[in-house]
C-alpha cells in the first residue's frame, strides 16, 4: 500500500478527489432542485421577497426545520441569495431559470425525472453482468403516467406499441383525426396510463396539449381538465382539410376587444422552429373550403 502511494502525484490526487467531491455535492444540489421544483419553493419565492424559513414554512405550510434546511443548502450553492438578518431571496435571474415555466432558460422541470433515474441505478449492475438493457417497465410502467415519442406509426421501426402490448399495456386506441398528431396511441396496464406520441416535434406538441396535459391535470384534481379553447378571428383564410381537424400554429394579437389569430408559414409537423414562433394552436374543423378572413375561430393558448 505504501509502494503505491509513493507512485501517485498527491497534487493531481488532490484535484481528482476535489473533482469527485464536487460531482457529489452536484448530484446532492439536483436533489434539492427537485424538491423545490416540485414543492413549489421557487413559484413561491419568485416575487424576490427576502423571507425567514419561518415565513416562508408559514406560507407554504411546510415545517420550518426542514424549510430552513433547504435554504442553506440552496444558498451555498449560489442558487438564492442571503440577505442577512436569516433572510433569503430568489434572484431575478434565478427565478427566470428556476421559477418561471414560460421562460426560455426554465430548467427545473428538468430534474423531474430524478427519481425515476436513480432507482434504475439499483438494477443496474445486473446489467452489466449479462449484457442485458432493462425491461421497458423498469423505466417507466410503475408510474401513474407513462408517455413515449415516437415508434407509434406503422413504419418498420415503429416498436412501441408491440412492445407495450407484451408487457401487458391495453391499447384503447390508436390514430385520432387530427393533423397533425394522428398516429397517437392510448393504452393502460393497471393503474398505468400510457399515451404514445409521434415522434415528429410538433405533432408532440399537439397531442400533449390536447390529450396528455388533460390527463395529467385530471390525476391532479382538476375538475375540468380538458382544453380550454377560446374565440378569436383570423387574420386571413385557412384551408380546410377535408378528413381531419387540423390544428394551425398561430400567433395572437389584441386588436380592439378582439384576439386575432396570424396563422404562421410552415405547417409541417417537422418544422419545430417555426412552431417555437407560435402562442396558439387554431383548430379549423375538417371539411371542404376554406374559413374566411375575418371568421370565428376557435384556439388554444400555448404561452
């Protein structure tokens, strides 16, 4: 042992042990992240009040020892600030990235999964062992939810729903008549509900707003979870498809007392970037025609 010790650069030893130490401490720091996405910590300190674990356990009706706890933690690793006086405060700029869900740089909601990755971690060295991946199950079907995207249209890679049927999920259905998103499927195995969505971006984007979102809201509580469309007017005429509801990415605007809907060019379902453009799914009901400029027009609100 001391002959190999007499080997080693102590000053490189050092570095790797203090970058060992500060993987660690980072994967301890995530933790935290989801705990406070998921409790509500950064929406409730987003208004940059600086506030006592006690007001803040108060007004999250948490207890303060554990509130308190968790501000430390917080405030050592740079993400809120200590104001003195034992308050802290959630900065502008965290907030942006840590509170607001509307914000391009929010990325709390990234460490959701968190729990769910670690417990692969206790299977995974069986893994390693044979050569084997985990079972589909293992990553997702032991949850309330489970959503996938893409392998759910009938090309020769397309494996999702076999697969979910051997592992016992009960398809309810599969392709609905919207555009873009048709080739969703919908199935349950137990208390496990299972939406598949295309693997195309924005046909993602549409069957998680008008099918997914419901559902999650409706395991929450909601008492009316469905979407919540609303009126508008469209700046110029849509074509009409003859054989599915298609829902338009549009931009609105307030005219007067009016909402209008500015359908965006590049409708394909591939076309993330001009969807990212978008605030408002405009559904036109499928037929024959076209809706006028200046018609009634039902849409969702993406922002």
């Amino acid at each position: 042992m001391a002959q190999a010790a007499s080997n080693v650069d102590m000053e490189k030893a050092q570095k790797t042990a203090e970058q060992v130490f500060g993987l660690l401490g980072g994967a301890l720091v995530s933790a935290m992240i989801y705990l406070g996405d998921r409790l509500g910590f950064y929406r409730t300190m987003q208004s940059g009040e600086p506030m006592t674990s006690d007001e803040l356990a108060r007004k999250m009706g948490l207890h303060e020892r554990w509130v308190r706890e968790w501000l430390r933690g917080q405030a050592a690793a740079g993400l809120i600030d200590y104001k003195g006086d034992r308050r802290f405060a959630l900065s502008s700029e965290a907030a942006f990235v840590l509170a607001d869900e509307n914000s391009p740089l929010f990325l709390a909601g990234g460490f959701c999964a968190l729990p769910a990755q670690m417990a692969v971690l206790e299977r995974l060295p069986e893994s390693f062992r044979t050569g084997l991946g985990l079972p589909y199950d293992a990553l997702g079907l032991e949850h309330d939810l489970l959503v996938t995207s893409g392998g759910v249209s009938v090309g020769p890679h397309d494996l999702v729903r076999g697969v979910a049927g051997e592992l016992g999920v009960e398809e309810i259905f599969w392709g609905v008549a919207m555009k873009p998103g048709k080739p969703v499927s919908f199935g349950v195995r137990d208390r496990t509900l299972v939406f598949g969505l295309p693997g195309n971006p924005v046909s993602a984007l549409v069957g998680f707003e008008l099918l997914v979102r419901p559902a999650v809201l409706a395991l929450q509580g909601a008492v009316d979870p469905r979407p919540r469309f609303a009126a508008g007017v469209l700046a110029h005429a849509v074509r009409r498809n003859a054989h599915r509801d298609e829902l338009v990415r549009a931009r609105s605007r307030l005219d007067r007392d009016a909402v209008v809907l500015e359908p965006l060019p590049g409708q394909d379902s591939h076309m993330i970037a001009r969807a990212a453009a978008a605030d408002a799914l405009v559904l036109v009901p499928r037929g024959e025609g076209e809706l006028a400029a200046g018609a009634v027009a039902r849409y969702l609100a993406l922002a």
